[in-house]
C-alpha cells in the first residue's frame, strides 16, 4: 500500500508506502494504535514538536483497492500541526513481479479545534516501488499537498529503502521538499526502525519502534527529531 507513517514513523514502512508489491484478492484489513515519545511527519519529512503523541490507524485492501483513515493528536496541545486527520485511497498497479505503482488521493483534515479546520485540503502520492530481492525494496512517493482548496501547493520527494524482516523491518529515507511553487524548500533524510514479534493473540501483537529524521538543508529553520514509539497491531 501507500500512504502514511507521514504521518507517524510506521505509516512510512507498511501501510503508508508501496512496499507490498502483491495485491491481495482476499480482503486485508489492519488496525493499530502507537504512543510516541515526540511528534514526527514520518512521511514528509519533516518535525511538528517535541511533544508526545499517539496515533490510530485503520488500513483497508482487497483486489488491489484500499484505503486508510488515521488520526493523529498532540498529547500536550491541542493546537499544534500534529493535530489531524487523514482519509485516502488508493489502487495497485502491479507490472510484472518487481514493479508496483499506486496511485493515492485523500483528505487531510486539520483538527485543531473543529472535524475540520481551516487549511484542510486534498492531497495526493504517487508511489512507485521496485523490488530488489526477497527482502530489499527501494521507493519513491511524489507527495502533493494542498491541491483543490487552498491552493497552497506544494510539491515533496520521499525515496526510501526498505529491508524486511520475519519480524521487523528498517528503513532509510531521503525527503526533498522541492521549490516547484515557490514554497520554502528542504532536504532531510533518517531511519525508521519497527518490531512486531511479540505476539498477544492469533490477530494482534505489539509494536516497537525507534525513528529520526535529521534535517540537512531548509530555507526556513526546522528541527531534526527522534522518536521511540510503542503500540499494538490487530487485524486478519
């Protein structure tokens, strides 16, 4: 699939990004819920605040269509970026065994003090993944925000690699918010770090993570971030 640990750190490894490269015909679903030791855009690249946060995302998928919805809050103030929501779907394209592209679109909703707030937009990802051998798969997601309200586009590049594991995967990331628009731009890079081996039930299990994201270049000033994060998965 595509779309988020943008959100979080894990939207970036397995429901956020085009890391399966085999659409499923049997319906997929997952749900999971993380505590964070800061807030992090895992998928853009980017650091909100140095406060902890917690995360609920429900992740959707059959016959190559999908979708997910995610929550995102500031568990110090209610007033941050880090206060959102996110509905997107998507549609996997998969050419020949190696290649998978999926296109997403969706809604993000910021929640500072309404369902909907003001800057809410539409955004959309392009993603590609080609696979590299067993375990190894490299990416690329073309993420376009602020497209049919606002008009506040802007434009960024995340290219990661992606090593997984039975129980794990590790990932490292390069994020290139472009001056497409003539928006501030930046170049940022980190890791992201997840284990899910310890199982609670048949359908669930826990998750620990450890994520950075370290910011190389910006024309405004931005932080670098890292964060540990630690939650429970459940689905089929």
């Amino acid at each position: 699939m595509i779309f988020i640990h943008s959100l979080s750190a894990r939207a970036s490894a397995n429901q956020a990004s085009a890391d399966t490269l085999s659409a499923k015909s049997k319906a997929s679903w997952s749900l999971s819920s993380l505590l964070h030791s800061e807030s992090l855009y895992f998928f853009t690249g980017g650091v909100d605040q140095y406060h902890p946060s917690f995360d609920m995302l429900f992740v959707y998928d059959k016959n190559g269509w999908g979708g997910i919805v995610y929550k995102s809050l500031d568990l110090v103030d209610h007033t941050t970026g880090i206060n959102y929501a996110m509905i997107v779907f998507h549609k996997h394209f998969s050419i020949g065994n190696n290649l998978l592209i999926t296109p997403n679109v969706g809604l993000n909703l910021n929640q500072n003090y309404s369902i909907a707030d003001k800057g809410s937009d539409l955004i959309s990802d392009l993603a590609v993944a080609l696979k590299l051998g067993n375990q190894f798969t490299l990416s690329n997601d073309a993420i376009f925000q602020n497209i049919g309200i606002t008009h506040d586009y802007n434009w960024t590049n995340r290219i990661k690699l992606l090593f997984k594991g039975t129980n794990f995967y590790a990932a490292a990331l390069l994020w290139d918010r472009n001056r497409v628009f003539n928006n501030p731009g930046y170049l940022s890079t980190g890791f992201d770090f997840n284990y899910s081996g310890i199982r609670l039930s048949s359908k669930s299990n826990l998750d620990i993570g450890a994520s950075y994201i370290a910011m190389l270049q910006s024309d405004t000033p931005r932080k670098s971030g890292f964060m540990v994060s630690f939650g429970m998965d459940l689905g089929n």
